[in-house]
C-alpha cells in the first residue's frame, strides 16, 4: 500500500499547488471530513475506500478529523454509514466531478 494510506505526509507549497483529484491549482487538496483547503505545514494522509462500494476515490483527511475520530479504523464506518451526508456537504466527489466538466 503505498505511504500516502500509511502516514501523514506535511504539505508544502508545491503540493497546495498540484492538482489534486483531477482540480487543478490546488482546489481539490482539502480535508474531505471538515473541508479545511490545506495550508503548507499541515499534516494530510489518505482514508483508503476503494474497498467500500459506493465511496469512489481515497479521501484526504486533516490531523484533527483522523484523531478526533479515532483513525481508520473509527473514520471508515463513519464514512461508510454517511457515504450521501459527508458526498454532499464536503464537496469531495461532487467538486471532482464538476471540474472535469
């Protein structure tokens, strides 16, 4: 699995730049939890849901929303039982698909 599902990796102002699920300059690099756009010196990683049907993508969480909800391991049924809740109100997969339009 690569490093990005294992560990928070420190954004910089390379990485607020790129593009990220598709949106370019940056407009994609948000925590999908909270929706907080990620400054340089904040700490990312990726919740893996490629397992989970319904829950396309591998979403970005910030360090406060993976404490706060205990990790994968309390992040992953949260989004599972949410998938409609958490599409809509963070933007995650509805900003994707309207930036390739």
């Amino acid at each position: 699995m690569p490093r990005l599902f294992k560990e928070f990796s420190v954004a910089t102002q390379e990485t607020c730049e790129a593009d990220w699920n598709g949106i370019p300059k940056g407009a994609g690099f948000f925590c999908a939890f909270c929706g907080t756009a990620f400054q340089p010196g904040d700490e990312y990683r990726a919740v893996y849901t490629n397992d989970m049907p319904g829950a396309s993508g591998n979403p970005l969480c910030c360090r406060k929303c993976w404490d706060v909800a205990g990790g994968a391991e309390g992040l992953r049924p949260e989004w599972r039982a949410r998938w409609e809740e958490f599409r809509t109100r963070f933007k995650w997969w509805d900003m994707r698909l309207q930036a390739r339009e």
